[in-house]
C-alpha cells in the first residue's frame, strides 16, 4: 500500500458511528478519517457492515448514534451537490435491453436539480467529453452500454460520477463480476484518479489482494 501525508485537509469523518437495521446494531462505535487524494479500501467478511457503512456515509441510513460529516457537512447537505460521485453495487448491471450510449449515460451526471431541463452548455459538454476521455472510453461514447464489457461499464458509470465533477467518489464492489485484466485496469484508473486528478475515493471490495496493492490505506472492518 501507498502512503499519503496526513497533513492534507479532511474529506471525511466519521465518529463513533453506530447503525441498526431491523433492531440488529450492524455498525458499531467505528471511528474513521479520510483525507483528500486519499485511496481507501474497506474490506471484510459478507456481513461486515461494509456497505452499511457506506449507506451511512451517504446519509441513506441514519445513524443510532455518532457523526458523520464530509467535507464538514452532514451527508445529504446542499453544500455536498457535486461534491459526491456514488457508484453502488448495481450502478453497472443496466438491462442488455436497454438502448442509451456511453455518452449518454455520462451526461446524466451532469444533471441536477438546477439544470433538469436546460439544454447542455459547453461547460457541462466539456465535463463529459473530460470523464470519458479520463476513463479511456473515447472510443466506445457512441456505443450502447449493453455492447460493454463488464470493466467497460464499470468505466461508464465511474466517467458519470466524475461528469458531475464530484472530488470525492465512493464505490461498492466495483471488482464483482468482471474478470482480472479488468479489474488491474479499473485498480489502474482509480489510483490515477487519486494520484493524477486529486480525487477521494473510499471503496468497498472483499478483494483484500486488490485492496493491498492499489490503495493507500486498507480498513478492516469485522462484526461491525
């Protein structure tokens, strides 16, 4: 693993975090610091807590107890649009059936309460055309997201969340499902998105290998 100087600004912060689900404490006392440019892995067992988690951080589940802020913040903050890219479990799974091409699916990270119905100006045209080219999918935008494979569409839905210029991207086993050549080349793409654009980003993945060689910082998270 990498390190990164501890000096740099808090993104996240989570303090004595604890979560209940149907009565179950699933998430207890968990204490966690993320700083800017900062790659960290959260692995564990199935049943861990890791995407609890997760759903905590985003605000998507309330806490029973303890604090979460990012960027100083609460989670579901108006002062966090933009801010947050979010690629769950599902985000590449899209129907074979359904007809919408990379760069289409990218502009709909462009998308927010502001502008749903404005047409694209060049600005939003140009965070497109950047996530796409930052992902290496120049060459397949034209092409329906059903042609991909299944490291392709990871890539799509990772260019939508930097198409809304998030700085800090939280991924759910993004590793499932696609096969090892793909995986070395997203592990690639997230370490230069940390190294090479400054961006956050918090992943959960039950590949500890994969965690240990590309992230900065690995978490261990067992029973909560």
């Amino acid at each position: 693993m990498k390190s990164i100087s501890m000096d740099l600004p808090h993104v996240l912060e989570v303090r004595d975090l604890t979560v209940s689900r149907s009565g179950k404490v699933i998430i207890d006392d968990v204490d966690l610091t993320v700083h800017k440019g900062e790659f960290v892995g959260i692995v564990g067992p199935n049943g861990s807590g890791k995407s609890t988690l997760l759903l905590a951080i985003l605000g998507i589940l309330k806490p029973k107890k303890g604090d979460v802020k990012i960027y100083g913040a609460s989670p579901l903050s108006k002062k966090l649009d933009g801010k947050i890219g979010w690629v769950s479990q599902a985000a590449s799974n899209l129907p074979n059936q359904m007809r919408i091409t990379v760069e289409e699916l990218v502009k709909l990270g462009t998308r927010n309460t502001k502008n749903m119905f404005s047409f694209m100006n060049r600005e939003r045209k140009k965070s497109v055309d950047d996530a796409i080219r930052v992902v290496g999918l120049k060459s397949k935008r034209h092409i329906d997201i059903s042609r991909l494979s299944g490291g392709q569409r990871q890539r799509a839905v990772i260019a939508r969340a930097l198409a809304s210029d998030a700085d800090f991207i939280i991924l759910d086993e993004p590793l499932v499902g696609i096969d090892r050549k793909a995986r070395n080349s997203l592990l690639r793409l997230l370490d230069d998105l940390s190294h090479k654009n400054g961006k956050t980003i918090l992943m959960v993945s039950h590949d500890l290998t994969a965690i240990r060689q590309t992230a900065h910082r690995m978490i261990y998270l067992e029973e909560g």
